[in-house]
C-alpha cells in the first residue's frame, strides 16, 4: 500500500483494540501504543522488516538505535547477554517503569534495533496497555517515541494523530502520558553512564548500586566539531517545535524585564504555572516551577501548543536544574536548539 494513502484508525486501547494491535504487530506492522513516559512507535524487535518500517514512518536517521521493550524478566535473554548485576538489581527497584538500560546485545536482536552497535537499550514499560500488547504478542517491541524524527514527543495519542497519520495502520489510544518525558538512558556496559537524563534520576541510581553514576559528556552543551557522541541520539535535533525558541536564565523579573524588548506579533513566552498574568506577553505554561514532575509532564504538550497559536518567536523560562528538572533542561535546551540566554 502506498505510505501515503495508508489510513490510519484511532482506536481506544480497550481489549478489541488491543487485540487488534496484537494482529498486526505479528504481521510485521507498526503500531502507536501508549506507555507512561510517551507513545512508542512499536514493531517487532526480532523481525528486521518490521523495525525498518519504524525508520521509515518517523523519518529516524538509520544510524540511530531503538529501545526494545519487554513486559517480563523472562524476555530479557532474548534481546541481552552477560547481564551485569548491577541491571539485575536496577531492574528489581525501577522495572516496570521509565529506566532505559544499555546491555550487551544478543545475536537475533534486529540490526535496525541496535543501529549496528554490540550493544541494545532494553526497558520494561510501567503501563498496563503496553505490558499487555508486549505480552499477547511474545516478542519484544521496538518503539521509539512516535512522532516525527526532529518534532517533540507525542504525549496523546492526538500528538501521534498529528504526526503519524497516513504513515502506520493504528493508534491506540491509552490517554495521556503520566511521566512525560521519555526514559532515563542508562549504559551499563562498563562503568554506569547516564546517556539521556530522565525521571528516574542519577541519585535514584546511585542509591541502588552505592556507586557514583556519571553524565554523558555532550548531554546539556552542543557537540563540538569532531565530537563522537557516546549514544547516537544526541547527535540529532531532538524535540523541536517550528517556532524558535530561546531560554531565558534568571529569576521572573529579570525575565519579564529582558522580554519587555521583544514584545511583537508572533512573539510568545512558555512560562510557569501562576505567572501568565505577569507577563507581556502571550503565554502558554508547562507545569509549576516548584515541581518539576508537573514540568516533565506539560512540555512536550506545552511546545506542540506554541505551533498550533503559531508562535514564531517563543522566549522560555529555564527550569531548576536539579532532580526531574534535569531532564527537563536537557529537553528545553534541544528543543532551543541550544539558544540560552544568561539576565
Ligand atoms: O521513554 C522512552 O524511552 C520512549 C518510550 C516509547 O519507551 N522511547 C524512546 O525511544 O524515547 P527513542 O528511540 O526516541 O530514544 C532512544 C534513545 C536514543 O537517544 C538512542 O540514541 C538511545 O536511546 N539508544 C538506544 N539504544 C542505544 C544503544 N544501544 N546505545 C546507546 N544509546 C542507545
Ligand atoms: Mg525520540
């Protein structure tokens, strides 16, 4: 069938629609399914056809791995070798739940999964939709966040509608995204190294394996020339929405100062719960400054809103970067393409 002309149904993640999500997995089809962090664009993740046809509704750069999922213990040998006990005893605290962890890979994995590499990011998803397609279908499920390579993540199935619609046969519809922001990344092939920051954080970790867990290098600073990066993922633009955004450091008076010279047509703030009426600007708000839980949970939704008022310039309000708010920053600063202003 023509990509283009594909249609796509919406249907809600009760057992008809998730029988027939079921259906078309084993028939080597993708399909959009919820999980807490945000939608996953699933396939089969032993099945190499199947996983290049991820790559080609998401416009993904081949060079860029997949996590695969499982809903047991029992499916991790399938997809990992040489397991560390360190990923046993992470998995025992954190599984189900929004932990990535990056284990040396078996033979039958699909390349496109692992993007070539000896290695595959492995996760157990806390949501009952996804446990269960994972589960009556019996095989682990490849799924990237299911929008299009480069636009922020979808946290509704809506979201997905938007971005996928004519390009895969069904989305299941399981509400909204609790967490928000897509999984911690973990490599546990040598020493921990946190690879993408997220809502289980670096303390949590270390809590666990009474080792200290260090960032990836390149995490919240642009790669420099003739950088390698250690996951292929933070090579990409990641998160944007079209207008252009710039984050704006410093507490809220200093920001609302600072913005007073931009206010025109087009022009936009994304801002903290409470603060719209302090502004002169339009804004829209993702979550409360003192809890970045409610942050993690908005953005993404907050960055598709901007597109659809139109925004064209959109001037943010920078998180507390400790805790969730980590991964917070880390999505802000790739959805503004690293354009930071210090007041
Ligand atoms: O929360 C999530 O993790 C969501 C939901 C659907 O589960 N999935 C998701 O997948 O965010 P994706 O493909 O958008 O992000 C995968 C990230 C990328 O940055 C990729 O480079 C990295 O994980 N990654 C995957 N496998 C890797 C590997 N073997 N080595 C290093 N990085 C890896
Ligand atoms: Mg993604």
């Amino acid at each position: 069938m023509n990509k283009q002309h594909m249609e796509t149904f919406l249907l809600p993640a009760d057992e008809a629609g998730i029988a027939q999500a079921v259906k078309l997995l084993q028939h080597g089809e993708v399909v959009a399914v919820p999980t807490e962090t945000v939608y996953g664009l699933a396939a089969n993740a032993m099945d190499d056809n199947a996983v290049a046809k991820i790559f080609t509704a998401k416009g993904r750069p081949q060079d860029n791995p997949l996590i695969a999922h499982i809903c047991s213990m029992e499916m991790l040998p399938q997809l990992a070798e040489n397991i560390p006990d360190s990923a046993v005893k992470l998995a025992k605290q954190f599984w189900p739940g929004p932990l990535t962890m990056v284990l040396p890979c078996t033979q039958q994995v699909a390349d496109g999964v692992t993007a070539g590499l000896k290695t595959v990011g492995v996760r157990m998803p806390q949501h009952a939709v996804a446990l269960s397609v994972i589960r009556q279908a019996g095989f682990p499920l490849a799924a990237p966040s299911a929008n299009l390579s480069g636009s922020p993540s979808p946290t509704t199935a809506a979201h997905v509608m938007q971005d996928m619609y004519g390009r895969i046969p069904l989305v299941l519809d399981g509400g909204a995204s609790t967490v928000g922001l897509e999984s911690t990344v973990l490599s546990l092939v040598d020493e921990p190294v946190i690879l993408r920051p997220g809502y289980i954080t670096a303390e949590q970790i270390e809590n666990v394996l009474g080792c200290p867990v260090t960032f990836a290098q390149a995490l919240n600073a642009p790669l420099v020339q003739g950088q390698k990066p250690q996951s292929p993922g933070m090579k990409y633009r990641h998160y944007a929405p079209n207008a252009q955004i710039t984050i704006v450091k410093g507490n809220l008076d200093a920001f609302i100062q600072y913005v007073s010279a931009f206010v025109e047509e087009g022009t936009w703030a994304l801002c903290f719960e409470g603060e719209q009426g302090k502004l002169p600007l339009p804004c829209v708000s993702y979550g409360s400054y003192k809890q970045p839980e409610t942050q993690a949970a908005a953005l993404f939704g907050a960055l598709r809103l901007l597109d659809a008022k139109g925004a064209k310039y959109v001037f943010a309000r920078c998180p507390d970067e400790t805790g969730v708010g980590i991964a917070v920053y880390n999505r802000l600063l790739r959805a503004a393409g690293f354009r930071v202003v210090e007041t």
